[in-house]
C-alpha cells in the first residue's frame, strides 16, 4: 500500500494553483493521473521521486516513510526507491543503450537484469548504439528499461507516450503493461489520452486545478452512467458524412477504423475530433478463434 | 636562439591550465546551478579579467603579495612562500587572469546540459559526485575542451600581468612574450621575430584543432 498526501502551491501557466491531494495506490496496481496540461500532474511525480518538495506532505511506501513534513524526514531522491520515465525519455547521450542500463545498477547487483531488460525490450541488436542513433519509440523503451533495473517500489511514467506515432504507442502500451506484471510493478501513469487511460489502468484519478475531482476505475469514471453496455470502447471521430436520412460516423479506435451509421440527434453534439464511446448492449458480440 | 623563455612559456601554460581545471570545474557547477543571489557578484569578479587592463590586475597582486605587506610577509615567514619575481607567482597571476576563460565555456556547457539527466541520475540513486563525472562532464567534452585550450592559448599571449608580477628573471620569469619585447628594444628584430613566429604557429594550430574537433569534422573524416 503507497499512501501519498500533498500539498503545494504551483505556479502554473495560468496563475498559481493550490495543489491538494491525496492517493492511496494498492501494490501491484497501475493507476493513472488524468487531467489537462498544468493540472498539477507532473508535480505529483515529482514529489513521490523527491525531485521537488511540498510545502506540507506525508509518503508512506510499504510502511516505509519516505515524506514526512510533520515530523521533518524527507529522503532525498537517491534514497527514494522509485524509478521514473520522463517524458523526454533523459537518456544519457555519452551512454550506449547498454551503458545506459549498467549506469543504473546498484553496487553489487547481478548485472544478469541488465540483459533480461534488453531482451524484454528487444533492443538486442541496438545495445550498443548511443541514443542519438536511436527512433523515439526505441528511446522510451530504453528510458523504461533503465527505470526498472533497480526494481523500484514505484515506477513512474510522466506522458511516456505523448511524442510518438499512435501505432507505436499501442505496442509501447503493451510493453509498459507487460513489464508492470512481469515484474509486479506499482505503476502511476500520467496521461490526456482517454484511450490509453482505458486501456492500462486499474484506477484513475482525474486531476483538475491541483485537486482530485474524480477517481475509481475507467469504466466507473469515463462511462455514462445510462449505459451498461455489455462491451464498449473509446475512439476519436474522424469524420461524420451525410448520408440520406442518417449519418455515417467515421471512428478510429486504437489502430482500427470502424463506421457507425447515427442519426441527426445522436451526433448534433458531436465535432470531429471528439471522443467517444462506441457501446453495444442489444444484442451479443460474436467470439471466434482467428488462429 | 634563446629557448628557454618558450620552455618557461609552455610550462607556465600547462600548470597553469591544470590549475584551472581543477578550480574551474567545481565553480563553473556552482554558477552553473546555484539560486543563490551572491551568484551575480562572483560571476562578476570571475569575468573581470575580461575587461580590466593586465597592468591592474598585476599591480594589486604586486602589492598584496609583497614581503612589506601583512599578506606577503605573512607568506614569505611563516610559509616560507616567495610569489613575487618568481614562477610561483606567475602561475597564481595567470590563474587568475585567465580564469573567466576556463570558467565561461564549461559553466555554459553545463546550463545547456538538460535538467533531467542530472534528475535521473539521482533518481537512479546515483550521488551529485556520481552524476557530475559520469555523467555531466562526459556530456560537456566540447566545452570542457575549450576552456582548456583558450586558457593555455590565453596564457602563452600574457604580458602585462606577467611584466608586473614576474619581472624578466631569464629562467625564472621572461617568458616569450616578454622574451619577445626584450629584443625588439634591444633591436633583435630577428630573434624577435623568430619568438612571434613561433608562437603565432602553435596558436593557430591550437585553435585549428580545437575548431576543427568542435565542429564534427574530425568524426566525419574517421567515418
């Protein structure tokens, strides 16, 4: 169990913001930070890592005090055992991809994880290139790589996903939830995309102006609440033609493009661009085997 | 030819870019990073020397280290140190003098560095010492290069400060360019020259090389 209560005043884009919160995150959980940029959500990983200090918090890792104002005790980053991906991955360019991962290496650790973090990222052929030579994707593996060689009792992802292409993204979502298992991992997320969000996490915290002003699992969070579908996804609109009487909804879901015939006061609301949920609950979805 | 006053130039040179190394790299991180507003008023005495004539610097030096002094007598007897007229001396003077050239190019290295590959280091768990020599200095080997050479080119062109604090001891203190001076008063216009000759040689070919490693055209003819 990680318990976190912060409190700060930010000095945001828009004026400064009073940021209040308080998480508790269950171990082995991924949980994500949603909100807009200069909500606040970067700062809060910034204080788990120890890389910024409230002005009045408590973190407490596994009954480990790792934040205390109250009683004075503040461990300093390199006590804290976190591991973090920036967003601009923060590779270490004199390094190879190797050197990299090595670099994290506590004294006296096996250096066999080194190897088996390659190998899950499958950068095998690329170890030994520098980071400059290397595409974003490769980079944010390698940055994530290089998070968990210490096996931290948090890893924190801050928009590893923001920068890249959105096929890549989905192979890296599914890198990211690989690792969180195999390694049984308490992850925390920040992200804007609601498809991601859906996808990875176990619980969400929706973060406006410094506060938490939603949280509980995607479904709870995101769905309407008339609708109970029995399977329903999220898609950005592509496009929405005419058709006739009805109207022919382009929707992009992951990697996949579906159409959706709609009438006039379904999508009167509805721009190109918008999210939405795509839900079924008449009738039953077929299953089949493809392989 | 007389070839000691290059010999003493090259020696004075090279201890004196040693010296700077060590002191630069530390002082050039502290400006580089501190939020301390005393910030302003040492990055103001380190460029001094920039602006401030030769003759000024070696005159207060003069002064300050002189055995008539509290300072200079409190070397001379208790420490047995002897800087004025002496090698010792000119290697403190030069420190000094080119000092803002050793400490520009590495304490803008670092300010270009981005902030979070020193953060990821220490989330890494890796200490500040750590992180400044595996990591920092590794990635500022341009800027590091550069304080080095301007500081050795800067200290083989000193002449004033050298002339107040050091004299023009041969051996000891007459350095090239003093060298150099010495003969054309004495209307040595060929030895004379054949000094400048020297000097403006091994100048260029420092710079040369240091343009010549900066701009990447070194990597790209290995490749």
């Amino acid at each position: 169990m990680i318990q976190i209560s912060l409190k700060k005043k930010l000095r945001a884009a828009n004026g400064a913001i009073q940021l209040d919160v308080d998480i508790e995150i269950e171990q082995g959980t991924l949980i994500t930070l949603y909100g807009n940029s200069g909500a606040g959500k970067t700062s809060i990983l910034r204080m788990i890592a120890g890389l910024l200090l409230p002005e009045k918090g408590m973190i407490v890792v596994n009954t480990k005090t790792w934040l205390d104002t109250g009683k004075g005790v503040s461990l300093k980053p390199q006590q804290r055992k976190s591991g973090f991906v920036f967003q601009d991955y923060a590779l270490f360019p004199n390094m190879t991809v190797k050197e990299n991962l090595m670099y994290a290496l506590e004294k006296g650790q096996d250096k066999a994880i080194v190897h088996e973090l390659i190998s899950i990222i499958g950068l095998e052929d690329l170890q030994h290139r520098k980071p400059e030579e290397l595409s974003g994707g490769q980079k944010q593996r390698v940055a994530l790589a290089r998070a968990l060689v210490r096996k931290p009792d948090i890893l924190m992802l801050d928009e590893p996903l923001s920068a890249l292409d959105i096929q890549m993204r989905s192979l890296l979502q599914d890198y990211i939830l690989k690792v969180h298992k195999e390694f049984s991992l308490t992850t925390i997320l920040v992200s804007h995309d609601i498809g991601e969000v859906i996808k990875m996490s176990d619980k969400i915290f929706i973060i406006d102006e410094g506060k938490i002003t939603r949280q509980g699992t995607p479904i709870e969070v995101f769905s309407n609440k008339q609708v109970s579908g029995k399977f329903q996804f999220v898609g950005e609109i592509l496009s929405i033609d005419k058709e006739d009487v009805v109207y022919i909804v382009t929707i992009l879901i992951g990697v996949n493009i579906v159409k959706i015939v709609a009438v006039e006061s379904e999508i009167h609301s509805m721009r190109v661009g918008d999210k939405v949920m795509v839900a079924s609950k008449a009738f039953n979805p077929l299953l089949q085997k493809i392989n | 030819m007389d070839w000691q006053p290059l010999l003493l130039t090259f020696k004075l040179a090279l201890i004196t870019t040693f010296v700077l190394l060590v002191i630069s790299v530390p002082l050039a991180y502290w400006l580089a990073y501190t939020k301390y507003r005393i910030k302003t008023i040492v990055e103001t005495l380190v460029s001094m020397p920039l602006v401030l004539p030769p003759t000024v610097l070696g005159f207060y030096l003069l002064i300050a280290l002189s055995p008539a002094n509290s300072f200079g007598s409190f070397l001379t007897d208790w420490l047995g140190i002897k800087l004025i007229f002496s090698f010792g001396g000119l290697v403190l003077a030069s420190v000094m003098y080119s000092l803002p050239f050793m400490v520009h190019p590495i304490q803008s290295g670092f300010a270009n560095l981005n902030p979070q590959i020193t953060e990821a280091s220490y989330v890494l768990g890796k200490s500040r010492a750590t992180t400044l020599f595996k990591v920092l200095l590794p990635n500022i080997k341009p800027a590091l290069l550069t304080g080095v050479v301007l500081a050795f080119a800067h200290t083989i062109g000193e002449f004033g400060v050298v002339l107040m604090i050091g004299g023009n001891i041969p051996g000891k203190t007459k350095v090239a360019s003093i060298a150099i001076y010495d003969e054309v008063e004495s209307l040595n216009y060929h030895n004379a020259n054949s000094y400048s000759l020297i000097l403006f040689t091994i100048t260029f070919i420092i710079l040369l090389v240091v343009y010549l490693v900066n701009g990447g055209y070194l990597k790209r003819v290995w490749k």
